[in-house]
C-alpha cells in the first residue's frame, strides 16, 4: 500500500527474455506473473512483491 510512510519508488530495470529475471537499480526480481503486455507481478531479492510497468514489458512473455 502507498503511503507517506511507504511511497512508490520508481526505477530502471531490463527484463531477461528466457531466465524469466528482471534486472534493475535495486537489485535481480523473478518474474512471477505477466498480468498484461504493459505490467509484470515479481518478487524482489527481500522477498516482496512488486509491480513492474513499462510499455511492451510482458509482451510475449512466459514463464517457464
């Protein structure tokens, strides 16, 4: 949940095609669901689940 407390952060991440990882500023995230071409669903290096948006990023993509 955002609050003031907890706000959105935002950062740059490339998306591996076949292992299914994302790379980015804060670390490697395992991709755990493609929601739509635009939003992925991973989990982070501490465990925590986030969403990640970017124009095309799930498009064609599957988890293997």
């Amino acid at each position: 949940m955002v609050s003031e407390s907890n706000p959105i952060k935002w950062s740059r991440f490339s998306l591996s095609y076949f292992t299914g990882r994302v790379n980015g500023e804060n670390g490697n995230m395992q991709v755990v669901k493609v929601l739509n071409n635009s939003l992925i669903l991973a989990v982070n290096e501490n465990g925590e689940e986030v969403i990640l948006m970017g124009k095309g990023i799930g498009y064609k993509k599957y988890i293997f």
